[in-house]
C-alpha cells in the first residue's frame, strides 16, 4: 500500500514539475529581453536534465524489479 502510495507522488510531481518546464520554456519564448531569455533557458535546460534522468532511473528500476521476478 505504501509503495503504491510513493509511486503515485513521484508521478505526481513529475507531472508538476513538467508543467513548470513547460511555463519557463514558454517564458523563453515570449521574453522581450534577451538576459532573461537565456536565464531561463538555462534554468529549463538544466530542469530538463533532473527531470530527464530520475525518469530514465525510475524505468530502469522498474526493469530490473521485472527481471528479477
């Protein structure tokens, strides 16, 4: 029950913070000012590659609990 619990949150968050890629990617976008267009690029890059690699652990885990089952 706690495991489902867990796993339920961390889909939820990364669901949020995907959305806030997605605002700040907007911002990068629509910003007269160049500094803060590369600011938040930054920002959004960086995000992206949090975001990118705990998915990417969280598929590998689930591959491994597979296989050792």
């Amino acid at each position: 029950m706690q495991e489902k619990k867990v796993k339920k949150q961390l889909i939820i968050g990364c669901f949020l913070f995907g959305l806030s890629i997605i605002s700040g990617s907007i911002q990068v976008i629509v910003s007269p000012y160049n500094f803060v267009r590369v600011v938040s690029l930054i920002a959004v890059i960086a995000a992206s590659l949090s975001v990118g690699a705990f998915i990417r652990e969280f598929f590998i885990l689930k591959a491994k609990k597979d296989t050792d089952q």
